[in-house]
C-alpha cells in the first residue's frame, strides 16, 4: 500500500459559516484512520484564495506562466493528490457558489482519474444532502468521480462543536466508511495512473 495524498476542497465563505468546526472534526477523524497508515490531507479554502467571479480560468491563459501564481499554485495542489474530499454547505438547496468558482479556475483534467468523497452539513434538517446531489454531475464532469458513500450532518451546528467534537457516533462510524471507500479506490486508480491515463 502506498502512501496517498488526500485534498479537502472546502466550500462555504458566508459570515458564520460552520465550515471552520467541520475542517476540525474531519482532521481529527482523518488522524485517527488514516494517518496512521501513511496518508495525508490538505485542506483548501475558497476563503483564503478569495478569487474573483471567474472570467479567466487557468487553463485559457495561453501562457500559464502569466496567470496569478496562487492560482498556479493550487492547480499544482490539485494536481498532487490522489483524491478529493469536498466539503459542502448547502446553500438554497445546491452547492454554495465559491465551491465552483474555485474548482471552475482549474482545468478538469487537473482532477481526473482520481476518486472523490463528499462530506454535506446544513443547519437545516437535508445536512447538505441537495447540495451534494448537485456535486455528484459536477464531479464526474472534472472527471473525480464520487464515491457510493458520502456523509450528511443536518442541524451542524448541534451536532458538531467548535472545536470539531461530536457526541454522534454515526457521524464517526459514516466518516470512517467515507475514508474507507475513498482510500480504496485512490490506491486501484494510483496504480492505474502509473502505467497511463486514456486519451
């Protein structure tokens, strides 16, 4: 088994966003399953990047050398992993803009042949179950696919504390059979990667 580089792709930007509690609580559980086994997560934040409503992505730049070096540098980031967790909000029953904003500013083949799990929360009662189904389409078409299992927190701002704890043992046992899957489809399509990519 061979050591895998997983990148979070967080999603929401708004004032009082719980995204910050949920960063916390899937570190944690990533340190507990996954670390131990050699792998790694690196969370992006659309907050940080703070791009612009996208005119020109990285890949209509005829000389990437010219396009903004953050930008340059998250496609690299990007690149670098094997698989992709996207943390989602929901906003108005889909995915919150600044999540396609940031993932629409690099080119798809940047993502692709690589799986990805997706982890929705909501202070409502759907915990981002219609922003996730509005990913899975978006996904496929970057070309990260989504695997079966994925995660839903409703009323998130009970569930889960600031300091990303939780008293709920599903979130625990469903975060862990999210991990599972993805790690297990990186590792066949890291070893697929090796020997080339279809055209």
């Amino acid at each position: 088994m061979t050591s895998l580089k997983i990148v979070c792709i967080m999603s929401s930007v708004r004032d009082g966003r719980m995204a910050e509690r949920m960063r916390i609580l899937i570190q944690k559980q990533f340190d507990e399953i996954l670390t131990p086994k050699g792998h790694s997560i690196h969370f992006i934040d659309p907050e940080e990047y703070d791009f612009p409503v996208l005119k020109t992505p990285l890949h209509f730049y005829p000389d990437q050398s010219e396009a903004p070096e953050k930008l340059r540098k998250l496609n690299d980031i990007v690149i670098a992993a094997d698989a992709y967790i996207i943390l989602t909000a929901e906003y108005n029953r889909s995915m919150p803009p600044a999540l396609t904003n940031l993932m629409n500013h690099l080119p798809p083949p940047s993502f692709e042949f690589k799986p990805s799990g997706m982890v929705g929360y909501s202070q409502g009662n759907l915990g981002g179950a219609m922003a996730m189904a509005a990913a899975r389409p978006f996904l496929s078409e970057m070309g990260c696919l989504p695997v079966k299992h994925f995660v839903v927190i409703p009323y998130v701002q009970n569930e889960v504390k600031e300091d990303g704890s939780t008293d709920n043992t599903h979130i625990h046992s469903s975060l862990k059979k999210l991990f599972t899957q993805v790690e297990w489809w990186a590792q066949a399509a890291k070893t697929q990667r090796t020997s080339g990519t279809p055209n």
